[in-house]
C-alpha cells in the first residue's frame, strides 16, 4: 500500500493517492501499528490533502502529527521539528500569520541548535517565518526587511548545500524575489495616515 500511495502521490494521481492513504491509515489502527507508524501516514495524507485543495483538513491533521510527535520523540527529534515546519507551511497556507509565526519562534531556534543551520528542515522553517512575514497584509516595513534579510540568507545556504538547481533553492529564490517585490512596493507607497 506504501508504494501505491506514493506513486499515484508523485504521478499527482491526489484523489487516489488520498484513497489509499486513508485505507492504509485505518487498517495500521486497527492492527494496533505503532504510533510513529501511524504519524507517518497521517502526514503523507495531509500532504495529499493539502494538494487536493482540503486546506482546513490538511491543517487539522498536520497538527495532529506534530502533537503526536511532541508526545512520542520530544522537541528536539527531527522527526518533530519536521512536523512543526509542516503545520507552520499549513499556517501560512491558510493565512494565519500569527500563528505561524509564534509556533517558529519557539521552533527555530531548535532546530539551528538540534540540525544546524544548514540542514533542510531550519531552511524550510526559516523560509516558512520569512513568508509569514511578507504575505500578511499587516506586514509594516521592517517585517518585510525581516523577510527578505533571511530568505537571502536561506537562500544563500540553500545554493551553498543544496545546489542552485534543487527544488527547494529556486522556490526560496523565488519567495526571496516576491519578498523584495512586497518591500519595494510599500517603501513606494506612504503610509495612509501620510496621505492628505
């Protein structure tokens, strides 16, 4: 069933995908699988839940997985900080900054600490923190300076560790050339209480 779901997962066959996932994760609980088992199905079908455009859903359960692992491997456990990150991008999705932001605030420095600075997951966080920052419409000028100081820094790690040509380098550079769009934009544009 792991392999089935993953390859309809990466031929973007989501509804299928979501099919198998839900099954596989109903027979690992009736079995009585191990929690960690079961942590990682819940997060591949929140994946394909959010692919599928079932954001709300996607959320719930990448909260799920990341209370889980808290309980089972601790804040510190790769695994956990994974999980953090992922429910953090499910906060952003749905535009719910603040949350995303005080759930990295408390999970960054962990992971610079636990994995290093160079290591995927604190470079997903921090580009994670650094959307937070540019896509609120609350967003004043020094959040988005915030935002595209560390996704220039990210994406310098990224290159550096990654490649220039990963997957994961070119969508920073591409937030890190948003970022800067959203900071030109209002260094252009007075504040309302300016205008007369």
């Amino acid at each position: 069933m792991t392999k089935l779901g993953n390859g309809l997962f990466e031929v973007e066959q989501y509804a299928d995908a979501q099919f198998v996932e839900e099954a596989k994760l109903s027979l690992l609980r009736r079995i009585g699988a191990s929690e960690g088992r079961i942590l990682i199905v819940q997060g591949n079908l929140a994946t394909t839940y959010a692919e599928l455009g079932h954001r709300e859903k996607a959320l719930s359960m990448e909260r799920d997985v990341y209370s889980g692992r808290m309980k089972l491997n601790g804040e510190e456990h790769d695994m956990t900080l994974a999980a953090a990150s992922n429910y953090a991008n499910g906060l952003v999705r749905l535009q719910r900054f603040e949350e995303a932001k005080a759930l990295l605030r408390k999970t960054m420095p962990v992971a610079r600490r636990v994995l290093g600075e160079s290591h995927e997951t604190t470079l997903r966080m921090r580009w994670t923190y650094a959307a937070a920052l540019y896509k609120d419409p609350a967003a004043t000028l020094d959040d988005l300076r915030e935002a595209v100081t560390t996704l220039e820094d990210v994406a310098r790690t990224a290159r550096r560790v990654l490649g220039g040509a990963h997957p994961i380098t070119t969508e920073i550079e591409d937030a890190l050339q948003d970022a800067r769009a959203a900071l030109r934009a209002r260094e252009e544009t007075p504040p309302a209480e300016e205008v007369d």
